[in-house]
C-alpha cells in the first residue's frame, strides 16, 4: 500500500474525525482493514488490462455460458500489489453476467470462467435465453464495449455490524467500537475517494444490502468465512439504473483457480 494511496483517505479522516472519533480510532480501522483494489475504466490513462465485450473464445471442452459476457481480463497485466486477493498469474478471467435481480432461470446471476494462458480456444457465438428474450436483448445491446485500463485505488469496509439474531440486531466489531459509525463515514466519502471507473478488482463490495443478506461479497471486515470480491461491475445501462453485479469467492477457491465456487449477487432498485 503505496503512502499516495493512503493519503487518499483524507476526506475520510477528517469526515470520521468531524463526527467525533478519535483520531486513534480512526488510524486503527484504516490500519487493520484497508484493502487495495484495481478501478478499471475505458478510455483512462493507465495500462491496458483487458475489455468490455469483444468475442467470445473459449476452450472447446467449455460449454456455452448461461450469461453474456461482460468483460474478459489479462491476468498478467494485473501488477502484484494492485489488488490483496490472490488472482491467477496469467490467463485470463471471463466475467458473465445480467443485471437482474430477479432469481429465477433466464433472469439476474452471473459466472467466471478461467481460460489458462496458452490454451487453445475457439470463437462462438453468444447465444441462450437473452437472445431470444426482445427485453433482454435491449439490455445485452448496450453491454459497453472497448479496452479496460487500471488505476490503482483504495477501499474500506461499507458495512462494520456483527449481525444478532435478536434487536438491536446487530453490534460493533470485536476490537473496534465505533465499526459502525466508522462505516457510515466511509460511505459518505467515498464517492470523493474511489476512482469510480465501471469495474472493480479487489476490495469491498459496495453494499446495498447493509451486510445481513451478502455476506458474502466481503463488504464486510467480519468475514470468518473468507470470502472475498473478485469483481463488481456497475453497467450504467438504460432500464438498469443503479443495478450492480457482484462476483464473490471464498479466498482459497480463487487460489486454487476454482471458479465453479464463485457465488453472484445482482443488486437492482427500480
């Protein structure tokens, strides 16, 4: 964690600070769950690391994905130090997804499938439910399109409850008792703090959820499980507003490039 990033948080600091947490306590959160994550945009200035859209190539022994593609990233052009997850070396990361959150056969959910560097693939067509589906097929049409580059960036926890069974139903974190009012401090800033680009690598889901019902996604420091984000897309599509896709897997299923293991969470508010 370069100390550039870190004086990001400014905005942070002085809103906690502002609200009346001690400045100790503010140092301590920071120190014990800032995460680095990788903000990927088009049209940016940084390296290229992959794209929105494009074809279609996998491996013949692949099937077809249930979910358009979304973005296919090059594992390699990711720097060590850019996100604190452990992605793959080399190959590439292909992320499925439609912004629906809607549970049922032919609606919301998403997949990630791994193509290993040097792997013979094939390009397909992309066809399944969406491209028989008029209404779908309006979504999938405006899936952007073009190379991604990456910013390096920065994130803290959206959500900072231990969750109860019982009122008040939630509590603060073991070892730091202002979790929650640090929490909502960060959601007020970062806007101001987070490159915003249409992807993100690493670090905390953006939680609409307030953390009970996606746990999962990590947008939580209290994670015994140890889930992590792999990847949050926000389309920015007509008749999606506001939705966003999130890819989730447990730590050591990403180590061990089992991606059948990633869990999808679609947040949509019309």
């Amino acid at each position: 964690m370069t100390p550039e990033l870190l004086e990001r948080l400014g905005p942070f600091r002085e809103e906690a600070v502002r609200r009346g947490i001690p400045s100790a306590d503010v140092d301590q959160w920071i120190s014990s769950t800032v995460r680095p994550c990788a903000t990927l945009s088009t049209g940016g200035n940084g390296s290229i690391v992959g794209q929105l859209g494009g074809p279609l190539a996998l491996p013949a022994d692949i099937s077809d994905p249930e979910f358009p593609l979304v973005a296919s990233i090059d594992c390699a052009a990711i720097p060590e130090h850019a996100t604190d997850i452990p992605l793959p070396a080399d190959g590439r990361l292909l992320l499925f997804g439609y912004p629906d959150d809607d549970s049922m056969w032919g609606a919301g959910g998403g997949s990630v499938v791994y193509v290993p560097h040097g792997a013979a693939v094939e390009t397909r067509k992309q066809e399944s439910w969406y491209t028989s589906d008029p209404d779908a097929q309006r979504i999938t049409d405006q899936y952007a399109q073009g190379e991604l580059s990456l910013t390096p960036d920065i994130c803290l926890p959206f959500y900072g409850c231990v969750d109860l069974p019982e009122p008040p139903f939630g509590k603060p974190l073991p070892g730091h008792p202002r979790s929650e009012e640090l929490c909502d401090a960060w959601i007020c800033t970062a806007d101001q703090i987070l490159r915003g680009g249409v992807l993100q690598i690493g670090g905390y889901a953006c939680d609409e959820y307030q953390g009970s019902d996606v746990p999962l996604l990590s947008s939580t420091v209290d994670n015994p499980e140890g889930w992590v984000l792999l990847a949050e897309w926000r389309p920015q599509i007509e008749g999606r507003e506001g939705a966003t896709i999130h890819w989730g897997i447990r730590r050591q299923d990403l180590a061990a490039l089992r991606f059948d293991e990633v869990s999808v969470n679609v947040f949509w508010n019309p």
